[in-house]
C-alpha cells in the first residue's frame, strides 16, 4: 500500500511524548479488563463495533466525509469499503475460534492457547482511510486487544468519526471505550512514539511509513508495495477478462494498491482484447499523451499527490490533453520495465501499462521483470481456463498471491467470491522486505502458548542406512 506523503522519522517533542503515554494508559487499562472475556463477548464487542459503522444512513455519512475530507477517490467506492467490505471482514473472523485453546495437533499431541499482545499501534493510510480502522480495530479485539490507531493527517476527521462510532458501540457492549482510540491530530512524531511505546505494530501506509515501523524497536507488521500485473492468455473469456480489468482498475479512482498496474496480453488475443478494453472505456494514449501523462503523474521520481485516485478527467485536464467523455482510465503502451519505463510502476491513478507477450513463459519474465522494480511479492492475476498457465504464473513468479479470473482489487484483500482472508494488510514476504505473505488478521494479532505433552508412543530414529540412505553414505 503507497501513500503520497510520507516522511523520515521525527523526534517527538515532551507534549507529544505525553499524549501518547497516556492514550497508552487508558489502553492497557482497557485491555486488562477484556482479557478474560469469553469468545461470546467478543465476538459481541466486534459485531457491535462494524454494525455502529456500516448501518444503513451511518455508512453513507463516512463514505461521503472521506471523499470530501481526502478528496481521494469516489463516493461509490468509499461506500462499498464501509459497507461490504467490513460486513464481509465481520463474516469472516465471527465464527474463528480466538479465545483459549485454538488449535489442536493431535499426532504431535500439541494444543495452542489464544494470547492477547497487548496494545496494537495501527497506521491507517489516507487511501482506504474509511475500512482500515475498522478492519483493523476489530481484529485486534477479536484477540482481545486493545488498538490505537494513528491516521493519515488527509483522513484525521474520517478516522475520528469512525472511532468514536465503534467507541460508543464498545460501551453499549459493558466494555471499555478505550480499547479503541485515535491520535486526533496526526504527526510523524506522534505516529513514532505510538510505534516505540505499542505492543505491535500494524503498519499500512507508505514505504517510509513501513520502514519507520520496522525499526521502531517493536515487533512489527509492514505491507510492500503494491504493484499488480495481470496476464490475459489466449483461453481466458475476454469478455469477462475486460470487465473485470476495469472495475479493478476503477475501483474507488484506483486507490487501492490492488489495482491493475499492468496487463500482459498474449499475442494471439491482444487486437482483440484491447478493442474489449477500449469498449469498457479504456483510452489508448499517444506518444505525445504519454509523455504528459508522465509529467502528471510523478513529480522529481515521487507520486504526485494532486492527481492520486482522482477520475480520467481531471487526469486528462490537469496533464493537459483531450479525451472522449466516455475515457475511464488510460491504456499506455509499453514494451519494458524499470527506471526508464515509470509506467511500469504503481501509478495510484485510472492508468495502466499494456503489454504484448508470445505466451506464458514470456508473461512469467515480464511479471518478475516489472516487479523486480516495484511491487515484488504482493501480488499479480490471471484470466485463462488453462490449468497449465495458472500453475506456471504461480510456481515462476514471486509473488505472495496470484487471483484467478478475478478482479484484482477488490479480490485479493479477500471478498465474497473468494476464501482470501479479509483485510486492507498485504503481507509480501521477504520479497517485499515483509515478516510475513498472510492477508494480515487477528490472528497474527496474537500470542500463542504451545502446550505439548508426551507423545503416548515416543519417536524413535530409524536406521542410518533408512535416514540417509546407502548412496549418500557411500559418497560422503
């Protein structure tokens, strides 16, 4: 996940230090109270927490704040955030068992009891500002957490209004309002010492941002850099491959670092699929387009903030050439990847890269090549009824998750039609210098306790000639 305005890290000055010493207070306090509490309470503070956000006449309130406070994105998109998408997060951690014993290893004779870390300190990315906190909010309860959560300075009042929703919520529920709380006026320094003084840390938000919080000195949770490749080969339903590359590609103005940055097309199908995509409201820019849609979008290397998820228009305006009133994102032919090719990184914009390739081998070199730039280990995407194809994308590319004829962004955070984890956390692995590839949830927001009791039958070593086998003790 990339935001636009990250800086290093600064020292917190006395106030600062002060303030976040007692938000950190009033958490622990609010943590012990919950940390006997029953699954059932639980899994009642969490219920209660996303009904008080994304109730029918509240949701439409957030969605519509975020627009006018980020000036990010759409109204449309921001309230399918608010409203499926925690729904959908809610749905899929209710019935997870996270308090007491969690799972069983009965051939190893192994139990595994449920831990609260603490307090969580959360980033929360003016991008997706709306779901974030509250996603991350009601994993840290479900493991009986408490969370503080420190928010872009573009979404400091969206992030208010929803804390204080699921605050009142926590306390119609008989808990504390302090399991959840807000830096109510946001900075760097403010953001630091929350990530020196926590528990973990729940990192989404820039690659300063993520650096910040792994040396922070407190276990950390970072996400990578998004950058999404698509491959559409010549057995995938076009059709279907092209409305689903826009909705990704226009979802919420493409502020989601899911969003297709790139598309492969084979060879075979390329003319064909890229009049599908026109016809979806693509707009194939020219080499003199292309080089104001360059100057627009990135600013001395960086992303320029004025231009993020904004729609094809104001893009087209701002970079200052003439599209149809139909444009919903840009096509940019390209040929490479890397420096010398920005469009072959993450944009943040209605805008992807095109590509041709002879078939899956070559779409699997490219995939690697472009996100050897930006982007490695998050996740790339496929359109193909070709088993052979899928399986080669996901055994040749590093990449912690490839979505199969699916719309990459709402996909790969998990949604209806999938079983990925819900979450707005993307773990890349140690591809995207990340601790973990999960879609990041509750439980990554907990403690185990591993109890082991003797095996009733104890292991015993097999022969040397069984264990290392005969050839490899002759030769050695």
């Amino acid at each position: 996940m990339a935001t636009m305005v990250d800086k290093a890290p600064v020292e917190a000055n006395d106030d600062d230090l002060t303030q976040i010493a007692e938000m950190m207070k009033r958490a622990r306090a609010a943590q012990e109270q919950i940390a006997q509490y029953t699954q059932e309470q639980v899994d009642r503070l969490i219920t209660a927490m996303v009904w008080a956000v994304a109730k029918p006449g509240v949701a439409e309130k957030i969605a519509q704040l975020t627009v006018e406070e980020t000036q990010l994105g759409n109204y449309e998109g921001k309230f399918l955030k608010i409203s499926v998408k925690t729904r959908a997060t809610l749905q899929d951690i209710i019935h997870d068992k996270s308090v007491g014993v969690i799972e069983e290893l009965p051939e190893r004779n192994i139990v595994k009891i449920a831990k609260p870390v603490g307090v969580i300190g959360a980033l929360s990315p003016s991008t997706n500002p709306e779901a974030t906190p509250v996603i991350k909010a009601i994993s840290a309860v479900k493991g009986r957490n408490a969370i503080i959560i420190a928010p872009h300075p573009r979404a400091k009042q969206t992030n208010k209004m929803i804390v204080d929703l699921m605050r009142d919520a926590i306390v119609a529920m008989g808990a504390p309002a302090d399991l959840v709380q807000a830096i109510e006026i946001p900075s760097v320094a403010k953001t630091n010492e929350l990530m020196r003084q926590c528990d973990r840390v729940l990192a989404t938000g820039g690659s300063a941002m993520v650096n910040a919080a792994y040396s922070s000195g407190t276990p950390a949770l970072g996400v990578g850099v998004g950058n999404a490749v698509i491959t559409v080969d010549d057995t995938a339903d076009l059709d279907d491959a092209a409305q689903k590359i826009r909705i990704s590609k226009t979802l919420d103005n493409a502020a989601s670092c899911s969003s297709d940055n790139a598309v492969l097309l084979f060879d075979a199908i390329y003319d064909e699929m890229l009049a599908r995509l026109q016809a979806e409201g693509g707009f194939v820019v020219n080499d003199e387009q292309k080089s104001k849609l360059e100057g627009a979008i990135w600013e001395d290397g960086h992303i320029n903030a004025k231009i993020v998820a904004q729609p094809a228009q104001f893009i087209a305006d701002y970079a200052g050439f003439a599209i149809p009133a139909d444009t919903r994102f840009f096509i940019v032919p390209e040929t490479d990847a890397g420096p010398e090719h920005p469009f072959s990184g993450e944009k943040m914009t209605v805008t992807m890269a095109l590509y041709r390739v002879a078939d899956i081998d070559e779409a699997i070199a490219l995939t690697n090549r472009i996100q050897s730039y930006q982007g490695q280990g998050h996740s790339c995407g496929i359109y193909s009824t070709s088993d052979d194809n899928i399986m080669k994308l996901a055994e040749g590319t590093k990449t912690s998750r490839v979505m199969v004829n699916q719309a990459q962004s709402p996909s790969n955070s998990g949604n209806l039609a999938n079983g990925m984890r819900q979450t707005f956390s993307l773990g890349c692995g140690s591809w995207g210098g990340n601790g973990t590839n999960n879609n990041i949830t509750w439980r990554d927001l907990i403690n185990e306790t591993w109890v082991s009791r003797p095996l009733a039958t104890p292991k015993t070593l097999p022969s040397d000639e069984e264990l290392f086998g005969k050839e490899i003790m002759e030769k050695i």
